[in-house]
C-alpha cells in the first residue's frame, strides 16, 4: 500500500494540474517500487494492514464496543468513507479527518481514550479503514462548510515560504515529472495515505509528509 499568512492575489495563483495531465505517483516508481507495491501478500505495509483489521473487530473501552459491533464488515460499510475525507463533522462543529473521526469514534462510542497522532494503531486502523476504498476517486464534499477551508488550503498550496521561498505549486505543478536531488517530483495527489515510505521504513500520515515538505523548504511546519 503506498492510499494546504494571507490570502494570495490572483496573478499569485496557478492553475491545478488538468485532468488530462494528472498522473499517479505510481508512474513515478521505480520497477522495484511498484514490485513491492503491487504485493498485496509480502508488501511492507500488510502488517499495519492485518493489525488494523484486529483492532477493528477488538473490543476497547468501557462500552465494550468494536468498530465491527457498529459497523459490521468493514468491506461493505467503509467502501469509499475515506474518500470523502476531510469532511465537516456536525457533531463537534469543525473539519475533521479520517484519524479525527475514528477517535471520536472511539471517545464517544467506544469510551475509549483517543489513540496518539502517528501511533502505530492509529495508522494501522486508518490504513485499514483506508483501504476499503482503494481504486475510488476523492469526493470531498464542497458547501459553505468545507469551501473555506479548500480555499485556504489552495492559498497556502500557492503560497512562497520558508527560508527558500518556495511553494508547494513550484515543484508539485510546475516542475512535476522532473528530478529533485535526484528524485522523480509527483503531483501531490495524496490519494494513498497513511503509507509506507522506504524513507521512513514506517508507515506515515498524509500530515507527517507535509511537515517533512515544510521542512525541507525550511518553513516553520
């Protein structure tokens, strides 16, 4: 499995990447990378995978609940949740992730305590519930609700920073297919997070590999 300080001004702004033109970070890889991708059996990341599958159908909390209690198989009831992801949750009135909601999951429904950003189970129980939605496309709900946020997101995506005063459009928009450091540039579609990167020979969230952008732009992640 390897499953955004002001606002800009308009001549600041690029055009996204035409459907025609998007690629996956899998045209990319390396033959040996792809091996390892396409190995559903052997690949790095099935151990994340088979231990999010345990911790889906394992009873935590005081209400000892498991994830399967509500939802049953996770092969039928979470096909395509985490496409919908960000999503705004009515419930606690702001935006919200795929790893925010399963620990109000497990906060509210299972009286669990939430489970640490980046933390192994966290990862292998969003990577699980990730992959019930492999090969779907991102429908992230556009209303009054979430458009503030994809604005930001798309101004920041624009914005130059960091001590090299670089943007994350610069390399992902305009120089995608080109080397960097010796390094294939993607288009920072973040279609298959959490992952597995050989860099950190872990599995990672879609937020660690910005702040390892930020980072390497050094600008404040």
């Amino acid at each position: 499995m390897l499953v955004f300080c002001s606002a800009i001004s308009v001549a600041d702004a690029r055009a996204e990447v035409p459907l025609a033109e998007r690629r996956s970070g899998y045209e990319f890889m390396g033959r040996e990378t792809r091996a390892m991708q396409d190995d559903d059996a052997t690949g790095p990341a099935v151990l994340w995978l088979l231990e999010g599958e345990a911790l889906w159908n394992r009873k935590a909390g005081t209400a000892g609940k498991a994830c399967a209690d509500c939802h049953g198989d996770a092969g039928k009831s979470m096909k395509g949740v985490a496409a919908r992801f960000p999503a705004f949750d009515y419930s606690v009135g702001k935006l919200t992730n795929l790893e925010q909601r399963i620990n109000l999951c497990r906060t509210e429904q299972q009286q669990a305590p939430a489970l640490a950003y980046e933390s192994r189970e966290l990862l292998a129980l969003s990577a699980f519930v990730g992959r019930q939605s492999r090969g779907l496309p991102i429908e992230v709900k556009v209303d009054d609700k979430t458009k503030p946020f994809l604005d930001a997101g798309r101004a920041a995506f624009n914005r130059r920073q960091g001590q090299l005063n670089l943007s994350c459009a610069q390399c992902h928009g305009d120089n995608w297919g080109k080397s960097l450091a010796g390094n294939p540039i993607p288009q920072a579609h973040p279609t298959g997070y959490p992952l597995y990167r050989l860099e950190w020979q872990s599995l990672g969230s879609l937020q660690r590999r910005l702040r390892n952008c930020f980072i390497g732009v050094r600008a404040e992640p």
